[in-house]
C-alpha cells in the first residue's frame, strides 16, 4: 500500500549533535535545531493530550488510522507490539537500548524480559512519566536519534549495568518516517552499528516501503487512480525500502548481515501490507543463508499459492521474512538464519526526497494536531 519515504526524531539535551560523533561519522544532514526544537513540542503536545491510554502497557497516544483519522483498535496495536518484541528477543538480548522509545509501548514488553533497557525520546513528558515508573535495570533519558554516543545515552546505558557501554540489541522502531532524509537515516544507522555489541542487533523496524507507495495511496482511495496519485505525491513522511538500507549499512566499518521481516498480525491494515522490519546482524559468525519456502504475499498480490504472513506465522519453528528485493514474495526460514550479507542484498534502493517542515513559533500551534498524526506512527485500516 505504500511505496518510498522518510522520518525523523528529536533530541537530546541540547537539542544538537553530539560533536564527537559527528567528527567520525556519516552528516546527519537536514535537521537543524529548530526541525529538533519543533517535534520535541509536537510529540510532547501529543503525548499529554491524546488521551489515548488503554491499559498501563498500552498508551496509543498519536496513533491515528491514516484514511479516518480515527484510533487504530487497541487489539490491533497490542499484537503489534506483540510480535515486535518477538523479534528483538529472537537474538536473547541480555541489554536493549530503544532510540524513539515514545510511550513506551515496547519498553513495557521488554523490561521484564531482558537484563536491562534503556529508552530515549525527545518529548519531555514521556521521559518524565517512563523515568517515573522505571524498574531496576531500566533508565529513560532525553535523547534525539542521533544521540545514541551521547553522554546522557551512556550514563544510562551505565546505569542499567550494561558492559562497556554496549547494548546487544539497538532499536529504532516506528522513528524513521519523520527523519528528515538519508544522510540522517545514514548517520543514526551508523552510530546504533558503531555502538551495539558484537554478535548484537539493530532493529530499523515498522518502515514504510518505499516502493510500495503507490500501491498504498491507491488502496487508501479506494482504486481512485486521480486521488492516489495526489495523495502519492503529497506524502510527507520518509520511505525506504530494504535495499536502500543495506547499501548504506554497507558502508558501516562491520560486518553487517540483514534479515527483513514482514508485519504477521492477523487484521487487513496499512501496518500489515506496507511495513517491514529489517534487523541488522553485527559481527554475526558466517554462514550460508537459509534457503527460504517463498510465496506470494496474498496482501499485496492475487497469485497462486499466495498466503499471508500471518498464516506463516502459524507455522512453528519457522521464522517469517520478506524477500528484500521483492516486497510482493515472503517466506519461511529457520529461526537460526542471521539473513544475508548487505553486499549481497540487490538494487540500488528507493526512497523519498521529501524535505522536513519546520513551522515557525507562530504557526507552531496550528500545525501540532497535523504534524502529530502526520508523522507519528500512523496506520490505515479498512
């Protein structure tokens, strides 16, 4: 349902980019202080007025169908959180560092399960109210994306025990749609991989593909072909798809192997067609990728055979995953299989070019209810 674009975070204390980590790394280009300055206002405007708490575990605050404008069903979200939290503790993280941490909805899952978790977000009060309820072990801090080397970063990866500083399980998971290009994605993709431990993981997770937008916008309109192209060629967010982040995790100084993964919850919604996960392997020992039992995906194509990812699921023992240059095949490989090596992922890779809005002071207000739903972890049902 949706083919190519982008997305963003906020920041740290200071609202810039840590100088060390700059010096080292990929430019983190198109985000100034002010883009960083005006989505830690939105998302904390969000997060304290949407009312959207469905259980301790469960705040869907900004989580907004993309076609109606309307809640997305709490069942529908639970599962989602469900099966994300599936994949990271796939790899039995000991240490998970969550960049976008939000609401919390993965921190909740997460912290009972691992030795320690470490959440940032650029809005103040959901810092305030994850720090208020933290747990031996947990520690959130106010941190941007491209913060992960900061200092307020480190101390909490410190404070959780967590050796050398070194999580084995980096996490970025329904952030990247708002980054505001490439060379940003690049950057803070480049960081979670300098820092993760080796043998870990960085999940880039819940990404709208690239080359699916157009699909997208016709399904969102109902097969209008003049509706979907405008709504096409209006979409704010950043897409990419797998290709585009294997090439640029390619240029990281370590090994890296991919596995992209679809989203196998049970309802018919824009998470389930268009998104993928994709989960970095660091430093993994070599091996031959597992040979896969493909099939078309029945979300997006009418052939043969077709099934759903949710159907594979069912299949124990089996873990489900999306071919990387194919976003209409998925299949089932053994759970072991750390994926294929990014140099061997084909294409080029797609993405939007989507500059980032950065309302002035004075239209601030006005722009906060579009900006939030716009760009904070929408989804479309039917």
């Amino acid at each position: 349902m949706d083919r190519r674009r982008r997305t963003g975070t906020g920041a740290g204390s200071g609202l810039d980019p840590d100088r060390a980590a700059r010096a080292v790394r990929p430019e983190p280009g198109g985000l100034s202080p002010s883009n960083l300055d005006h989505w830690s206002e939105v998302y904390d405007w969000t997060y304290t007025s949407a009312g959207a708490r469905h259980a301790p575990d469960l705040d869907l605050s900004g989580w907004r169908a993309s076609d109606t404008g309307r809640p997305l069903p709490a069942g529908h979200m639970r599962e989602w959180a469900d099966r994300t939290v599936e994949l990271i503790l796939a790899s039995d993280p000991r240490y998970v560092l969550e960049l976008g941490c939000g609401t919390g909805l993965l921190a909740h899952r997460l912290r009972d399960r691992v030795r320690g978790y470490a959440g940032t977000d650029v809005a103040p009060s959901a810092v305030r109210a994850l720090a208020a309820d933290a747990r031996t072990g947990t520690a959130f801090v106010r941190a941007a994306a491209h913060e992960a080397g900061s200092p307020q970063v480190r101390d909490a990866l410190e404070r959780i025990g967590c050796p050398d500083g070194r999580p084995d399980c980096v996490v970025l998971n329904s952030v990247t749609q708002c980054f505001p290009g490439l060379d940003y994605l690049e950057a803070v993709v480049h960081d979670a991989l300098a820092l993760v431990a080796p043998g870990g993981t960085v999940l880039v997770g819940d990404v709208r593909d690239a080359r699916l937008l157009d699909d997208f916008a016709r399904w969102a309109e109902r097969g209008d072909a003049a509706r979907a192209a405008e709504r096409a060629a209006r979409e704010p967010e950043f897409l990419f798809d797998p290709p585009a982040l294997a090439r640029l995790a390619e240029r990281a100084p370590r090994d890296v192997r991919m596995s992209v993964h679809p989203k196998t919850m049970r309802d018919d919604t824009e998470l389930t067609r268009y998104r993928f996960d994709a989960v970095l392997h660091v430093d993994a020992p070599p091996s031959r990728p597992a040979d896969a039992e493909w099939y078309p995906d029945r979300a997006l194509v009418d052939a043969p055979g077709a099934r759903t990812a949710f159907e594979l699921r069912e299949r124990a023992g089996r873990a489900v995953v999306r071919d990387p240059a194919d976003p209409a095949r998925i299949g089932l490989v053994p759970r072991a299989g750390a994926g294929a090596a990014v140099a061997e992922v084909p294409g080029a890779g797609r993405r939007t070019n989507r500059s980032p809005r950065s309302p002035s002071a004075s239209r601030r207000g006005r722009a906060r209810g579009a900006a939030a739903v716009r760009c904070r972890r929408r989804a479309t049902s039917r």
